[in-house]
C-alpha cells in the first residue's frame, strides 16, 4: 500500500508530502498503522531515506477522545476507527486544515476552549433541566470536540466570529442544563453560531458521535423566539 503523509517538522514552518510503502494487516486502522510504523526501529520513507517517527495524537483508541482527528483520503476523520480495507491501495494522511499545525498530524484546537471561555460560555449552576430534554442533553453532550465538525464547515475559518456546530451544542446544554434559560447564552448563540450558519449541515455527516446539530439549533431558536 502506498502511504502519502503531509508533514511539519517541529522546528521548520513548511509542510512537505512524503510517501512511505505499507504493508499490514487489512483490519487495521489507520491508527494500529501510524503506531506499527512509529514502533520500528527506523522509519524508511519510499526513497529508502531514514526518516523522523510520524507526530499524531492521540489516546483512547476507541473513538472517545477526539484527539486523533485528521483528514483521511480527503474525508475528515477518527484515525482509529477508519480502517485500511476500506481505504483501498492508496492512503493520504493530512492534518485538520483549520487550526495551526503544530507537528505532521498534529494541530492545536485551543482555539475550541478559548472560544468558551471568552465568551463564559459554561454551566454556571446546575439546575433541574427541563421535562423532555434529557434525551437530546444525552446526545450533545457526547461531543469529543475533535474539530471534524468544522473541518468541512463552510463558514468556520478558525479565528474569526463563528465558532461552529461543536458551539451551538454547547450553548444548547447550557442553556438548558443551567435550568432557568440565560439571555446571554442565546447572544452568544446568535452572535457565534446563529448568524453565521447556512445550514448545509455537512458538519453532521462528519460527527463521529452522530449529534444532530440540527436538532440543537432548532431547540435554541425555538427558545429565541
Ligand atoms: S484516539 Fe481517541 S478518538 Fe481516536
């Protein structure tokens, strides 16, 4: 199998493509691969060059965490639950193109964070939430903030106003999960999310946890009106 990476070195700006020649078992995924390749005694790219071990996050392995986020042969997505036999003789590995690349597949999504605690976009005070709601604060709680979601956003840009379907999920739960519905969590709502959003959705093709955003939008649009 051919294995094309595009890479950073940690202390040089450019990314570059390098091509590896692969072969594993078919049932691994694109995870079980990176960790193979990492764990041998030296990386051999495909001009027979020894080469510096692969940078990608990641931690639980189970689809729970988020932090293995990256683009797959064009398609963003969990490296360890995308697997070899379904990706054909050829495999492309890019870093999410959204946030700053840090090393190889690894970016910084502080961003995410940032963009909850400057506008205090937390549960300030548990309170009981209201009848018929627990079902979906169940579904969009499950967020793993990975980024896919604003990976094949059209509007999100990183650094700029709207802050995407992982924000309109949060304010969701905030807004219902802080019991009393908080005027200033649906300005939030509408001035980073609400405003911005043309509604192609693409965000819940992505979703590994298959939250539908739809549903969290119109729950807070309902609640604006
Ligand atoms: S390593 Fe945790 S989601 Fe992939």
């Amino acid at each position: 199998m051919k294995l094309r990476i595009l890479r950073k070195l940690p202390t040089e700006e450019g990314q570059f493509w390098e091509e590896f020649e692969y072969s594993g078992p078919a049932d691994y995924s694109v995870a079980a691969m990176l960790e193979d390749l990492n764990y041998r005694d030296d990386i051999i790219n495909s001009k027979g060059e020894h080469v510096p071990r692969i940078s990608w996050a990641c931690s639980c392995l189970q689809s729970k965490c988020g932090a293995c986020a990256m683009v797959i042969n064009g398609t963003p997505a969990l490296a360890c639950e995308t697997f070899l036999r379904d990706l054909g003789s050829s495999v492309t590995l890019q870093p999410l193109s959204k946030f700053p690349v840090i090393s190889d597949l690894v970016v910084d999504r502080s961003g995410i964070q940032e963009n909850l605690l400057n506008t205090s976009s937390f549960i300030k005070e548990y309170k009981e939430s209201p009848q018929g709601e627990h079902g979906h604060q169940y579904t969009a709680a499950k967020c793993l903030k990975c980024g896919l979601c604003l990976e094949v956003c059209p509007n999100y840009k990183g650094g700029e106003h709207f802050y995407g379907a992982l924000f309109a999920n949060d304010c969701y739960l905030i807004a219902t999960r802080s019991g009393v519905f908080d005027d200033s969590i649906s300005e939030e709502y509408k001035k980073h999310f609400g405003s911005g959003c043309s509604k192609s959705f693409s965000c819940m093709d992505v979703c590994p946890m298959n939250i539908p955003t739809l549903s969290s939008m119109a729950k807070m649009n309902r609640r604006r009106s």
